[in-house]
C-alpha cells in the first residue's frame, strides 16, 4: 500500500516556481524584442539574434566564412549552444521551464483547462504522424537557410510574429506567422502545446538531443497507486502511468507528472546515479545553466543585447557583416565591398544617414540632395523615414557603394 504524500506544500511551490520562470521569460523576451522597434539609442537586438533557432541556422555561415546570416548574431550561436546543454542534461527542460513560445501556449493550455472539464484528444492515426512534421520542418527550413544564407523561415514564424505584435509590418511581413501563431494558440486551447507538438524545428532538434540526456522520471510500479493522475497533468500526453520510464522524446520535463502524483516514490526525476531530485531543483538548475551562459557571453561581449551604430559595425566586423535589420545582401552573401574597404552591406535600416555620413566621410547633405531628406531628419533611423520620402536603405547601400567609387 502505497503512502500519501505529505509534500503538496513542496510541489504546489515548484509548480508555481516554474510558471514565474517561464512568465518572466515571456515577459523578458516580449519586453526586449518590442523595444527593439521602438527605442533607437542603444537599440535592443531584435527576435532573431535572441533566439536558439537563429543559431541553427546561422551555423553554416558562421563556421564556414566566420560571419552570421543577417539579423543573427553570436548570441543565437550561444542560446543554441544553451538548449544543446540543456537537452543533454534534462532533456527538453528549455521547453518546459523556459521557452517563452511554450510559456504562451501553456497559458493558452490554463485557459482550456477552465473551458474544457474533459480535453478533446487527437485521434492517434493523426496525431503520431503528425508530431513527425516538425522533424521535416527542421530539415526543410535548416537546410533552405543554409543555401540561401538568409532567414527564410521568418515569415512563417510564430514567435517573430509575437515578436511584430504592434509592428506596422504584422500582416505583411508577418502574415503567415501570425496564422500559424493563432493556429497554434487556439490549438493550445483544446490540445496544449500545439506548436510544440507538431511544428517546432527547436522542439524537434532538442526531442532528437533528449534521447541521450543524463535526467529522466522514473516510475516505481510498486509504489504507483494506479490513479492515471500523471497521464491526465502531461501537457504532451504521454502514457506516464503504465511506462517504467519516460523516455519519449516528446517530453519537454515540466515534470507536471511528478508534480501530480500522490503516491509517495511512485514518480521521481532520477539524476545520473538515480538518486531523485526535486522539480523545483531541476527548475532552478536549468535556469542556472542558460543564465550563467548568457552571463559568461555578456561577460566576454560574446552576447549581441543591442544592435551596434555603423561605427561599432565597422570596428567589429572589419568588412563582414553581423546584425542586421533590413532586406538586402547580408552578412552570408556576397559582401558589398566599396573601393577603400568600406562594407556597405553593414549599413542597415535602424542606422540614419547622418551616421553613415560620419563614418564613410560623404557629406551630409549630399545624402538630402539624392534622397530628398530634409537635414533635420537625418539622424533618424532610415526604417523610420523611407516611406515618408520613398526610399529603401537598399537604394542607400547601393548609393553610397557608387558614390565611394567615384573619385
Ligand atoms: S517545442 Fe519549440 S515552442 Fe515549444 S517549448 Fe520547445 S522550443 Fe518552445
Ligand atoms: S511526461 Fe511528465 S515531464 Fe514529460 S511532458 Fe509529460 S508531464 Fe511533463
């Protein structure tokens, strides 16, 4: 006979625990990538150079030629190499304690929970083969990315599309994101975790990691009191009560399971060694390790918080691109490369022309005469004017190319 636990105190807290980390990454991430349009001194990086994903795709470029494919940077190099360390220690903890995409969903999830007493389920002739798509999602969009060194999958993207949520561009950057995005949350309503059940390449990469990872939830039959309590919390429906082991590689370890069990010992996350530990330690453990990577980067300026002026560019690059914020040739194609060595496909929406004026020498108001921009609105962000005097930073680019070649 099994024993009824008497440490509800100790769970309720760690399951609280996790939602705070998870709302405070949501929170965080929403907060920068929105300051990101809106501030233009010091501007915060953007959604691509903050996410693990942009660091897959970026890692062709960087390992063969040294640079990052246009609007990445070292620091989705280094969110990506987190969530690899993560998966290899607890599996897909980055998922279920920090993603803040599965943060929204999960949110979504609490509110199904209200609507609905008892969930729809998939039936399991689709929903087996559809959670393979987000493996084809990987490859397809990994692959197109490193050919085309550029970020195709931006405008499918539901996070980018959260990321634009008050842009003017939403609908027309984002048109398709923002479909997938209210698919996935109003699926998250009736299934939980849609996106990261079906369609997310992170997801998909970090379930192939999981496999090899040194925590896992082990179930003691002798203890377990049959009452299907874990199967009914998994956000990821997986058959926990009948397995002597989680294995499956849809687990993100949110250890909602373990948090759910009434028996004494029947669910526990084992670590190497298989002694148990607490879901609130592996909470506080995984995000130790991505906040003391992110730390050590920043320590080392390893870690692109801001996008950098054209001088910072300059002075860093040496002629290769790195962040970047408009369409165009990018760091990953062909570098535009004016005669003086001056690499004009560092020039990016978010710079005005009066800074470019400063570091290329062009004077100012050949900038007003060519473009029809009044002097004093200069030293405003391009992105901010082009429309209002019918230019693209492109048109720019190309400009200041010519205007450096002649003599
Ligand atoms: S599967 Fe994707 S969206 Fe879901 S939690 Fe993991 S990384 Fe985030
Ligand atoms: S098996 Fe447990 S830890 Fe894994 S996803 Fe389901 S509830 Fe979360």
């Amino acid at each position: 006979m099994s024993i009824e636990r008497t440490d509800r105190v100790a769970r309720e807290r760690s399951r609280i625990v996790r939602w705070v980390v998870l709302g405070a990454a949501l929170l965080f991430m929403t907060g920068i990538t929105l300051a990101h349009q809106y501030v233009n001194v010091s501007k915060p990086a953007g959604v691509d150079a903050l996410c693990p994903f942009g660091g897959l795709e970026t890692l062709f470029t960087f390992i063969s030629g040294g640079t990052f494919i246009k609007k990445t940077a070292m620091s989705a190099l280094v969110l990506f190499g987190g969530t690899i360390i993560l998966a290899l220690v607890v599996r897909r903890s980055f998922c279920g304690q920090l993603c803040p995409l599965g943060a929204l969903q999960g949110f979504f999830g609490s509110i199904g929970d209200k609507l609905f007493k008892k969930r729809p389920q998939v039936p399991a002739l689709i929903d087996r083969p559809a959670r393979l798509l987000k493996y084809a999602v990987l490859v397809v969009f990994t692959v197109w990315t490193w050919q085309a060194a550029e970020l195709v999958m931006r405008p499918y993207d539901p996070w980018a599309a959260w990321a634009h949520i008050s842009s003017a561009e939403l609908f027309t950057e984002f048109g398709i994101g923002v479909a997938v995005l209210g698919v996935s949350l109003a699926g998250s309503l009736v299934y939980e975790r849609f996106f990261c059940k079906y369609l997310c390449p992170t997801g998909a990469y970090l379930a192939l990691l999981s496999k090899v990872s040194l925590f896992t939830i082990r179930r003691d039959a002798d203890a377990c009191i049959d009452c299907g309590a874990c199967d009914k919390a998994c956000p990821m429906n997986i058959k926990v009560a009948t397995a002597e082991e989680v294995r499956s590689s849809e687990c993100i370890s949110c250890n909602e399971c373990v948090n759910s069990c009434p028996a004494a010992g029947a669910l526990e996350v084992k670590k190497p060694g298989g002694g148990a530990v607490s879901p609130l330690i592996v909470t506080v453990l995984v995000a130790g390790i991505l906040l003391a990577l992110v730390g050590g980067a920043t320590a080392v300026d390893a870690f692109q918080w801001r996008m950098p002026s054209l001088a910072e560019a300059v002075e860093q690059h040496g002629g290769a691109s790195g962040l970047g914020d408009t369409g165009g040739e990018g760091a990953g194609g062909p570098a535009d490369v004016a005669p003086g060595g001056f690499d004009t496909s560092l020039i990016r929406g978010y710079m005005s022309m009066a800074e470019i004026a400063e570091v290329t020498g062009i004077p100012a108001e050949e900038f007003s005469a060519t473009f029809g921009v009044p002097e004093d609105q200069l030293s405003r962000p391009m992105k901010d004017i082009k429309d209002t005097y019918g230019f693209a930073p492109e048109d720019v680019r190309a400009w200041v190319e010519e205007r450096l070649a002649t003599p």
